[in-house]
C-alpha cells in the first residue's frame, strides 16, 4: 500500500522545522481539492501520513507549507510582503502503491525540495 509523507527541515537555523501548518490538495484542472491539514511535530514531520492505502490515488497533489508564518515565530524579521510566504509544491503520483515522501528545505530566501525515501 501507497503512502505520502512529508517534513521540513528549516536550513536558516540547522534544525527540524516544528509547527509548520501544511495543506494537502488534489489538483483537479484549475481546482485544489482541499485533503487535509496537519501541523509538523517537533522533528518536522506530521505524525501521520498525509494519506496512505486507498486514499492515496494516481494523479497531481499540492502541498502548501505556510513558512512565513513559522520564521516569524521564530523570530526573523520578515518584511508584511516576505519573499516566500506559502512554499507551494506540486508533484505527481503515478504509481498509487509506492511511498511518496516529499521533503522541504526552507529559509526565508530559498527552499528546495526532492522525492525523497
């Protein structure tokens, strides 16, 4: 059975990127499917999978990280319009039955990301 993880590592501070709100979509053509939102645990990971068995279907997905958020938590001064407010990646699933795992690595002037294991 499938399944889609995630987690974030915050590359300004050398550190898991903790209670980071991420939002899951099914793209449709031009309409995000809202699947779910969770917060990132201490070691910047969702403490469930974001779907995983039958929910876990072939198609486009959307994951939105809200990191503005989380670095003005965290204490950096961002401008009221920061470079990168929302990171939003979208991917692929063409094989409902593998492990998707789709990291993010953040600071608030660049981030990257990779299928991950």
């Amino acid at each position: 059975m499938g399944k889609l993880t995630t987690h974030v590592l915050d590359t300004a501070h050398g550190k898991p990127g903790a209670d980071i709100n991420v939002s899951l979509y099914r793209v449709d053509g031009d309409t995000l499917q809202h699947v779910i939102t969770t917060t990132t645990n201490s070691d910047g990971r969702t403490d469930e999978p974001l779907l995983e068995a039958n929910g876990l279907l072939v198609g486009k997905y959307q994951l939105q990280f809200n990191t503005a958020d989380y670095f003005r938590n965290a204490g950096v001064s961002l401008s009221d319009t920061p470079f990168l407010d929302d990171v939003i990646i979208r991917f692929g699933v063409d094989d409902a039955n593998s492990h998707y795992h789709v990291p993010l690595l953040v600071s608030p002037y660049s981030f990257s990301t990779y299928r991950g294991s």
